[in-house]
C-alpha cells in the first residue's frame, strides 16, 4: 500500500489514519465557480488589456511559446503528493484536449492558462506567468478569459485547485469569483523514509492517487 493518501479533510478515514500517527504533509483546496458573471470576467480582461496586454485564445501554433512559458515556471509551482506539475513541452501541450488563453506583451507570451472539459464542468489544467509580470492582474484576466471562451458552448460550472501554500493561486481564484468547497490533505504513513521522498520513489508524487484537486 502506498504511504502517502490524499483524502477530503473530513473523510473519517482521514481521522483514523491521523490517530494511527500519520502526519499531513500537504495541504490543498478544489474551488468551484458556477454560473459566471460575464461582466465580472469582461471587467478582469479589461483590467490587461487596459495595461497593453493583448489577451485571447491562443492558436495551436502557438504552443510553443506556452512550452516556453512553462519551462520559466516550472520551478514556481508548488509541488505537493496532490498537485502534481508534469513537464509541459510542446508535445504534452498538443496531446491535451485543452483551450488555451494567453496575455501577449508584444511578442512575448506574458501569462497562459489551460482549460479542459471533464464530466459536467470545465477543469483549469494550469495558469501560469511570467516572473517579469506577475502582479498585474494577469491570471485573473487569463482566467477570466478562459471562463469567456467555454460560455459559449454552454458550460456553466469550472473547476480549479491547488496547494493551500499558494497564497497567489488562492488570491487569483478568488478575485475571479472562484469559492473553495473542497480542502484535501495529503497524509504520510509514520514509517515513510527521507530517502522514498528524494527518489519520488513509493511516497513519490507520481504514483500517489489523484484524487485531490487538479489545478493550475
Ligand atoms: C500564481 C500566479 C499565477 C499569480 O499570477 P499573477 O498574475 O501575479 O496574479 P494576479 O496579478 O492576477 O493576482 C490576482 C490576485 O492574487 C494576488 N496574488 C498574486 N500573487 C500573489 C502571491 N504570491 N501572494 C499573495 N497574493 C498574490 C494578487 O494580489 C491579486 O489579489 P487581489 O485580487 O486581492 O488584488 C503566479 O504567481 C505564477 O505564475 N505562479 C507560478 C505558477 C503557479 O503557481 N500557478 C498556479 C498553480 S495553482
């Protein structure tokens, strides 16, 4: 059996396994928005492109720039047994079965974030942005851009997550209008080695179940 469990904070099996002397070594939250106000996400694209970013659905020729985008961030996502961050090259990228939004600065590709349909809501695969333009509203506008471009298509329930130690995620969500209803732990059997966890070997974070939130 694998010694590291992601479960609902409230799964009484959870509990059991704390009484049992498992200890938490992660935490992270799944939010929902239902039922969206356009005017709200209009107003957060408008803060951008107000900022001469230009924002809009990227093409599949341009995903290469999003691997790129992605290669910056990668060392700034939170890693945890339940947010996992998978390397995104371009060939990962044209294999998902995702939309993609990005804010342009010029030519350079400020800010992405990743959209899929699942089963009965619209699941962000990932946001990311660049170190040089954080802060600026930029995640929420991708966000919301995001949100915009599934409406459409009749969507009306998204879903996002990540690990509760990402205070910007967590800020971005909101402001987009996203709320947490889901808080998940990720518990580590008291007989789990340091050195399982530096080959990402049996505590590793491939191989743990995942069924915590997904985001990004
Ligand atoms: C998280 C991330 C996407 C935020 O991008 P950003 O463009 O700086 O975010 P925004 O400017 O749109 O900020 C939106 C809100 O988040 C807040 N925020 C952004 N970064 C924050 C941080 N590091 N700590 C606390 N709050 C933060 C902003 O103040 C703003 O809050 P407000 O609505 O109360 O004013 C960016 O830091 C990033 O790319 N991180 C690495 C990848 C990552 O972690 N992606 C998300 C995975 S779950």
């Amino acid at each position: 059996m694998s010694d590291t469990r992601v479960l609902r904070e409230e799964d009484p099996e959870a509990a059991r396994l704390l009484g049992e002397g498992w200890t938490v070594v992660a935490e992270s939250w799944g939010a929902r928005l239902r039922d969206p106000d356009p005017q709200r996400l209009r107003a957060l694209v408008d803060v951008a492109t107000l900022a001469g970013y230009d924002v809009r659905e990227l093409e599949r020729h341009e995903l290469g720039a999003v691997a790129g985008l992605e290669a910056v961030t990668a060392g700034d996502y939170p890693r945890t047994p339940a947010t996992d961050v998978p390397a995104r090259t371009r060939a990962v990228l044209e294999a998902m079965d995702a939309r993609f939004v990005g804010a342009w600065a010029g030519d350079v590709l400020a800010a992405v974030t990743a959209v899929e349909p699942g089963e009965g809501l619209v699941e962000t695969s990932f946001t990311s942005v660049h170190p040089e333009h954080r802060r600026r509203g930029l995640a929420a506008a991708v966000k919301a851009a995001s949100v915009l471009v599934m409406l459409p298509g009749g969507a009306r329930v998204f879903g996002t997550g990540g690990a509760a130690v990402n205070a910007g995620s967590l800020a971005m969500n909101a402001r987009v209008g996203y709320l947490v209803e889901e808080r998940w732990l990720s518990l580590r059997a008291p007989a789990a080695r340091p050195a399982d966890d530096a080959a990402g070997g049996s505590t590793g974070l491939a191989k743990a179940p995942r069924r915590g939130p997904s985001d990004f």
